[in-house]
C-alpha cells in the first residue's frame, strides 16, 4: 500500500479544486501529502497573488502535510524546467506516488506521449518542423500527431502538457513512482470566468483584480477563507496590471539594449530584437505585447523573460541544488528525518543555511529572496522586505 503521495503546485492562491484533490488523496489511503509548490514567482511569469507563506499556511490548512519550495528561476520555467524542478523535489522528499490533474484522465495516453517526446524520433521530426519556421508548440503538436491518433486537445490543455512533462522527468531521473491521475473539475485551467461549481485560480485572481473579492471567496475552502480574508484586507496581495508595477516594468526595459535581452534565460537574438524594438515604440505592457511576434513565440515565454529582465537574472543555477521545507503540519515531524535520510541534496528550513552549502545554493537563494522582495514590493500595499530571512518556519 502506497502511504506518501507528492503534488506540485502553485496554490495561486489555494482553492476548492486543490480542496478535491488533497480529499480524494486521503480517501484513497495516503497519509502522507507532500507538495513541491512555486515559491514567489509563477511558472508564467508572474508574481503570485500572495506570499509563498501565506500560500502554505492555506495548503496545511486544507490538509497538506508539508510544504517544500520550488524557488526562482526553476519556478518560472517552461513546462519541461518547471516539471523537472517539482518532480526532482517529489523525487528527494522520498514519495511513493505522484499526483497531478489532467483533462484527458489517461495516464497511459500521458505515458505514452512522454516516451515518444524522449525518442530519436521525435527529436528528428520537431527539428525538421522547426526548420520549416514553425512555433515550438505547433511543432511539438505536430511531431506527436504524426506518431499519435490523439484528440488534439490533449497537446493544449494546460494540464495535460504539464502531465506529460511530469512523466518526463520522472524518464529522465530513472524514478517509476505511481502516478494518481485527477480528472480537473470545474473550469479550465485558463478560464477566468466564476459560473462552475470549481473555478481556475486564473478565475479567482481576475476577480480579485476587478475587486469582487466575494465572488473569489465563493471557490476558497472555508478551511483557508480566514487567510485569504486577512491578506485581501491588509493589501497583501499582487496584482500584475497595477501601474506602478507596470512603470517599474517599463522604466526597467528602456534602460536594456539588445545585448542586455540576449543574456536573460530562454532569450534569443530574434527575441531579443523584438523586445528592443517594442519597448521602443510603446507605452504600457499592453502596446508591448501587441508589438511583439506573439505567433512565434508564446506569451508566457515573453512574460518569464521580462520577469527576468526586472530580476536582473542572468547568473542562474543549473539544477535544482536544494530542498527548502516551508511548513509542515503538527505530528509530522518524522518526515523531516525521512526526507534528510532519502534526499540527495541539502535540507533545510532556513535559507541562511542552504546559501552556505555551495555556490549553486548561493546563486539560487540570492534569486528566490530577490524575487519575494520585489514581490512584496508591488503588493497593493508594499509589504516588508527580507522575508524569506525574517518569516519563521510554519508549523500548523
């Protein structure tokens, strides 16, 4: 019987949807829930609505037993970075099993699909596609059609591609855990509409941004409504079209040249052009976006460079180096000597410690605290600084 099961999540913030899954975990006999979530920033290249703190107060609120971070950049990285990251975390935590959401519900669909994109083949046919100037998705979704009679909605929903590079990694670390596959309820991961009994966070964090903070709380569990409550109330929160974060944003790119882009993660000198020439001519976010090759190239890969650029990221880590424990429930206090006798890399819940066990650490903390301060910066009430130096180890 499987006893420890490990997620990987953003909680952006933690809603009823994440409710069902953690419940359904337990009706299935895990005792144990582990979750790798982002630390201040999204894997789309944004900020989250509030404090990675915050966020795991609610997470062992609702019934996780502990909390370990995925730090910048690892958290705002592609599919396959940010994938690799969390399962490289599940891996060193020591779980039996891997949860994870998905449209499709197939986890041999997945499965397959993930073989397939670590094969000599694939490889061929998605750099043939490339070379004829298609998108890398379009390409991707076209190497895997020509393998695969799949509904083409498997290779856009946001779940599933997350799913499939989730199997990927676990490939890529020679790990075979179960995976425990939760058919997503509700709304898709993209919707930002409030008309289904489980909302998406993108739903709830638009709300948010229009004020109609009642309609938000209609899909945050009554176990974690007082945390949420607390941190709307105090102005602890982000919101990605506020103008003076939009300012800051701007006045940073306008003192970058083209060369300045073409040292940032995931940047080429095509994008790096384009950037260049779009902040150029334009004076919001919005004309920025509209100014660039969006057809080409997603807006989420744009969205993680600009962060990148407001970051000043350009010494970045290799691989995830360490495990950094946010939080954990009462009573479980064994899993940490489990974890420190199963993991591969440092453990630690102060990031004083982990920054001194070698220059990978160092460089991976000197980014994650960057990221909270300028976080907490642009809260709609500025919020402290040093908090992953300050905020005391979370037991609940």
């Amino acid at each position: 019987m499987y006893k420890s099961v490990g997620i990987i999540a953003e909680y952006n913030p933690f809603h009823t949807g994440h409710l069902y899954q953690t419940e359904i975990l337990r009706l299935k006999g895990y005792e144990n829930i582990s979750v790798a979530m982002s630390g201040s920033c999204t894997q789309r290249g944004e900020f989250a609505l509030f404090t990675k703190f915050e966020r795991v107060k609610a997470a062992i609120a609702a019934g996780v037993d502990l909390v370990c971070e995925i730090p910048y950049p690892f958290s705002s990285m592609s599919a396959e970075g940010f994938a690799t990251a969390g399962i490289t975390a599940l891996k060193n935590i020591g779980v039996e099993a891997v949860s994870f959401g998905s449209e499709c519900g197939d986890e041999k669909i997945i499965k397959n699909i993930a073989e397939y994109l670590l094969s000599p083949l694939c490889e061929e046919r998605l750099k043939s596609n490339l070379s004829a100037g298609m998108p890398y998705p379009q390409a991707r979704e076209k190497a895997i059609i020509e393998e695969f009679d799949y509904d083409k909605s498997i290779l856009s929903a946001s779940n599933d591609i997350l799913a499939i590079e989730y199997a990927k990694a676990c490939i890529k670390l020679n790990w075979n855990p179960k995976f425990e596959v939760i058919g997503r309820q509700g709304a898709n991961y993209n919707d930002k509409t409030l008309n289904q009994k489980y909302s998406s966070a993108s739903g709830i964090r638009t709300a948010v941004s229009n004020y109609r903070f009642d309609a938000a709380e209609r899909y945050i569990p009554e176990k974690t409504l007082d945390i949420f409550r607390k941190n709307i109330d105090r102005g602890s929160y982000f919101l990605p079209d506020d103008q003076s974060y939009e300012k800051a944003v701007i006045f940073r790119l306008r003192q970058m040249t083209k060369a300045d882009f073409v040292s940032l993660p995931d940047c080429n000198e095509e994008i790096a052009g384009a950037l260049e020439n779009a902040v150029i001519k334009s004076c919001s976010l919005a004309q920025i976006y509209e100014n660039l090759p969006t057809k080409r190239y997603t807006r989420a890969r744009f969205n993680r460079i600009i962060l990148a650029a407001l970051l000043n990221a350009k010494d970045l880590p290799i691989s995830l180096p360490y495990l950094r424990i946010l939080g954990m429930r009462k009573g479980k206090e064994h899993l940490m000597s489990r974890i420190s006798e199963n993991s591969a890399l440092p453990v630690s819940h102060s990031i004083k410690i982990l920054a001194e066990k070698n220059d990978e650490c160092r460089k991976t903390v000197l980014l994650e605290s960057r990221a909270t301060d300028c976080q907490t910066a642009f809260f709609k009430i500025i919020g402290e600084a040093r908090k992953d130096y300050t905020e005391k180890f979370i037991k609940i």
